[in-house]
C-alpha cells in the first residue's frame, strides 16, 4: 500500500470555560501548521488538553479539522489524565484515499470513522464539523473518570511518506456529571447457549447501581425487544415486563443494590440457528456515570446481549398442509412463457383474477449463465429442487456489489385469497462465496401477514427469514424451504439476497421461485343490528329514553369479510307490533353512519340499484344489493315509533 505522511499536530491552545453540571466544556486548538512524515506509530506526535477544572466526565467527543490526503492511513488515539486509551481512528488497509478530515468523533453517531467511501473528500471549514462518525472504539471508556489533569492526544500514519498537509483545528467536548449520578449497568445471561429447538429457556436480566453511587436511580427502564425465534411465555421477578413492548419498568434502584427479572419462552427456531438478544437501560431519573441510557451504544455498560445456537442434527421440515374449502388454483410455470431477462408479467389465475408478478434488484445486477437458460431471470428446469421430472421455475441468477444488495419478487392480486403456498429452491450457501437469505412477506388490504417457513436440509429458518449455512446441489431438494401462508393475503414479497456468513463482495448466487397454489377466494358475511333512541316526548333529543312515542333509528349492517365478490344479496327485517315504521324513512350507505342515500319505500325504480335497494312491505324492512366486494358493506337504516 502507499506510504503516506504523518499527521503533525502543533501547540494547543487552550480554551475552556468553568465545568458545571451537565453541560459541555470546548477546548478549541486553532494554530494552523504543516503536516509532513515525521509521526510514525513508533514515534507518534503527542499533544495535550490541560483541563484545570475537577469535575465527573459524562461524554466525551472531539472534533478534528486537517488537510492530508491518503486520511485513511492516520491512526489517533486518546489518554485521559486517569490513564486509560482509546485508539479513535484505527487507520485501515482498505485504500482509502478520499482527501482531508473533517471529522466530529462521537459515541452515538450512526456510521464508523472512514466508512463514508473510499475516495470521498472532505472539506476544509469548520466548525460544524462536515462529518459525525463513531470511533472505531468507543469514547465511552472515559465516562464516569474525573476530568482534571492532562488529556494525551497520539496521532501518526501507518505509511509515512513525503506527502504534506496543513492541521488547521481540533476541538475537545467533554460533557460534566452533576454531583448527584448513578452508576448503573445491564448484564443478561441464557439458560442454554445450545438448546434443541422447541426447547423452555430463560433470559436473565440484572440491573445494578454500583455501590459507590451518590445517588438512587427512579425511573429506570430497561428495553428488551425480544427476537424473533424466542417465543415468550411469562417474566417473573422484580418490576413488570410488557412482552410487547419490550418494555421492563425496573423503578427504583438504590446505590449497591441490583435488580433482576427472568423471561422465559421456548425456542422457536430449527436447529444451527443462531438467535441474538440485546438489551439497554433505556431510561433514569439521574445522569449515568459512564453510559447514557437508550443511546444504542454497544460499547458501554448500560448495554448487553447474549446469543443461542439451536442444537441438534438438521433435518427437512415438514411443511403444513395447505386447507382451501373452496379448491385450489396452481400458477404452474411448466406452461407459462417467460422470456430471458424478463422480469414482469400478469397472468390470469381462475376464480381469481389476473396476478402481476415483478421483479427487481437493488445493490447488484442479474447475471447471463448458459448454464441457467441465459440472462437472467430465466425460466429453467436445471435447479429443480430434488423433483423429478425435473419442474420449470422462475430462477433469479445475481451478482450483488455487497451484503445489502437485494432482489425482490412481488406478487400482486386483485382479490385476497385464504391461502397460499410455494416452494423456493437453493437456499445454501457457499464458503467464500455466498450465503443465501430470503424474507418472505404477505399484506392484506396494506395489514402484515406472516407466513411459516419450513427449512430444508442446507438452510434454517428464524420467523420468516430463511438462511443458507450448507452447499445445495441444483437437483436437490436440500435447499429448498417452503413458504405457506395459512391467512388471507392479497400481496406476497420474497427479498432475496445475503447474510452475515457471505463475503464482503458475495460472488454469483441464485435462487428459484417453483410454481404457487393459490386458494381460491370465498365470500364470508358478516351482519350487524343496532338501535339507537333519536327522541321520546318527554325528554326531546336530551337524554332519550325508549318510552312510548320514542323515535328509534336502527341500522341493518352486511359487511363481506372474505376474499370473493358476493352476489345477489337479500336481507330482511320484521318489524315487531310494538313498532310502527316510519313511512319513507329508509336511507342507504356504506356504514351506519354514512347511510344518507335516499330510498323509496316501494320495491321499484332507479332508487333500487344506486348501488343498495330498500323497501317496506307489510312488517318487514327489505334490501337488496347485486354485488359486495371483499371488505365492501351495505348499510341499510330507517326509523320507528315505539307503542
């Protein structure tokens, strides 16, 4: 790799106001200098803060402004006067050459120092600082040190060279304690880093308020959103759990004293799978020493994780069988064209409808393989999932840049239908190579509907997440997962790309989507009655009672809550002989409330198909519609006096 330069800092000056408590003292260094290659990690440029004021620190950031090409190579470390070094910016081996650093180093800040690109400059003014980076260890460490004394600052390039450069400032926030804190910490245990899938296992939480604390901690929360693959089932111990929220209302906590709540559940997840838990103190009444709650920090002690592995030889799940009253549609693409690189198309699907099906990559590129039927997507028959004879299916060969990149399927339907059910082939993984993740997703009317995942041989299953950990070859069924959705559904996505076992730059990977058993829509009818009191003579509209001479509007509801359009829909309502109907009082809407519309009493006219028919015969109250569409209602209200 190229040599380059050191990082020269010249003679800080010093700035700095009275520390108080819980707010931020500066100390700013604006004497520009040049920056040559006499700073070698062996021999580093030593600079340091003097901070004459005795005070608790709370944070730590600081702010670095310098001209240097080649940023990627500096590395900068920083010493409290209480000894204890944090190397802030490792310098990397991953070329980046990107100009200047422009740079406030913070704890919370949501990327890593010399993460934002290779070749990306940064300019040359602040403050404000362009950039707010995390470092690549956390500042944290110095929470909770007294800040007086001598602050070390150590800054050298691992390439030395004959490249210049100009420091032009840096900047030293630390943020003060007030004199009354609590020094709060989160640890978390597991029963069983190996359970069998299936298996009880329990989570413990411990919450404690270090001895020397000043004062006792109110308040206190702790967040712990549990993982998919753990299924809870109680939390015993102190204070309450919400399971769902994630939420544990701890309370009060005195100095030396420690709390502690046990979550218990079973595993939820087939075997190799690898189930993470993480939890912070999310809330206090007082200031922590060397944390602040709800940050998201990793690195500091008011945070804590734990992770299983699900034990046990792997073997093909068996998926639930598919229940659809009404029979069965099957896209089968044995008989559907598709055209090399194709990646849309509608089809007509009977007793549903047509189906829009869409494909699109973001963070890659679909690749050309003779092998696969050419450009892809492709129609193929080669990855057959172990069916013999071998199936055509939709099979989406990529090329992603990174472990981000993804392609997603998406299925689209006119109506909701009960049911589906689908095969994937050659979930795996290859060392080196790849490691396949799929995410399987359904709505229905904009409403999330999850599906069961049952794993294959090479692949595991978390929620509805399948992961590739083992090698599949295209004629076996040892890849495939199959994908069931036993709730009404109007919109199915499959994302397909990467987790954490591929490379950096995951080689070619690919994925098949077999054919799709759709069950076919049913109409389900719901009705509804209500009454309300509108006047009586005594009371008017104040307070109404259902005395005699009361006026009482009711209101006939059908709402279709299945996935089929209903049709020729009558209802009927007998009139009791203690009511009298109120002549040409029938009005029709979409809900009780919005029935507005105007309806004749007789049996005929236009009134009748607007779209809801209504009329008056005898005793009864009649309606009519000709068609309900899946989530439509008709509503149906007139008026009565009591006798």
């Amino acid at each position: 790799m190229r040599a380059l330069m050191a990082l020269v800092w010249l003679a800080l000056a010093l700035v700095a106001t009275p520390a108080r408590a819980q707010t931020t003292t500066t100390y700013s260094n604006t004497t520009t200098g040049n920056i040559n290659n006499a700073t070698t990690c062996t021999s580093p440029l030593v600079r340091n803060f003097t901070v004459a004021t005795s005070y608790i620190v709370g944070d730590v950031d600081i702010g670095i402004l310098a001209t240097h090409s080649w940023r990627g190579d500096i590395r900068i470390t920083l010493q409290s006067p209480a000894g204890t070094r944090v190397q802030l910016v490792d310098g990397d081996t991953a070329n980046i050459s990107g100009d200047n650093f422009n740079v406030r180093l913070d704890d919370s800040a949501a990327t890593t120092v010399n993460t934002d690109g290779n070749t990306a400059n940064h300019a040359t003014s602040a403050p404000p600082y362009q950039n707010q980076f995390a470092p690549n260890a956390a500042l944290s460490a110095f929470n909770g040190q007294n800040a007086q004394g001598s602050w070390r600052l150590e800054i050298c390039d691992q390439y030395p060279s004959a490249d210049n450069g100009s420091f032009t400032r840096a900047d030293l926030y630390i943020t003060s304690l007030p004199a009354n804190y609590a020094d709060l910490s989160l640890t978390k245990t597991v029963s069983n880093a190996a359970p069998a899938g299936g298996a009880s296992i329990s989570y413990t939480l411990s919450v404690t308020n270090a001895s020397g604390s000043p004062q006792t901690a109110t308040g206190v929360t702790v967040q712990d959103d549990l993982p998919v693959g753990f299924a809870f089932t109680s939390a015993s111990g102190f204070g309450s759990y919400n399971s769902g929220t994630g939420v544990w209302t701890v309370g009060s906590i005195p100095a030396g004293t420690t709390r502690t709540l046990t979550i218990s559940g079973t595993v939820a997840a087939t075997s190799g799978a690898t189930i993470v838990n993480s939890a912070e103190i999310s809330a206090s009444s007082v200031a922590d020493s060397d944390s602040t709650p709800n940050n998201g920090v990793t690195g500091e002690d008011d945070y804590a994780a734990v992770s299983f592995t699900v034990s046990g030889s792997r073997v093909a799940g068996i998926a639930p069988a598919l229940v659809c009253p009404a029979g069965i549609t099957v896209h089968d693409w044995d008989s559907i064209a598709w055209s090399t690189g194709q990646t849309s198309g509608s089809y007509a699907l009977a007793n549903i409808g047509t189906m829009n099906f869409n494909i699109a990559i973001s963070g890659g590129s679909f690749l050309n393989n003779a092998t696969y039927g050419g450009q892809s997507p492709t129609r193929q028959n080669v990855v057959t999932g172990g069916l013999s004879p071998a199936q055509y299916s939709i099979f989406e060969i990529v090329d992603m840049s990174s472990q981000s990149g993804i392609a997603t399927s998406t299925i689209a339907l006119p109506t909701a239908v009960p049911g589906a059910q689908f095969r994937l082939f050659d979930i795996d993984y290859a060392a080196g190579q790849f490691a396949d993740r799929v995410t399987v997703t359904g709505s229905n009317n904009g409403v999330t509907v999850l599906p069961t995942l049952t794993n294959g041989v090479s692949n595991y299953v978390v929620g509805n997440s399948a992961y590739g950990d083992a090698a599949s070859a295209d004629a076996s069924a040892n890849g495939t997962v199959v994908v069931t959705f036993a709730a009404p559904v109007d919109t199915i996505t499959i994302v397909y790309g990467s987790h954490s076992l591929a490379p950096t730059d995951p080689g070619q990977q690919g994925m098949a989507i077999h054919d799709i058993s759709f069950c076919r829509p049913t109409t389900s009818l719901a009705f509804a009655k209500t009454s309300s009191v509108v006047s009586d003579p005594q009371n008017g509209t104040t307070n109404p009672k259902a005395i005699p001479g009361a006026v009482m509007r009711y209101c006939l509801l059908v709402t279709n809550t299945g996935g089929a359009t209903a049709t020729g829909i009558a209802i009927a309502d007998a009139i009791p002989a203690t009511l009298t109907y109120t002549p040409a009082s029938l009005r029709s809407g979409t809900s009780c409330a919005g029935a507005t519309t105007v309806e004749d009493d007789n049996a005929t006219g236009a009134d009748e198909s607007d779209p809801h028919g209504a009329a008056f015969a005898g005793t009864s109250v009649t309606a009519t519609t000709a068609t309900l569409a899946p989530a439509a209602a008709m509503a149906i209200a007139f008026t009565t006096t009591v006798n």
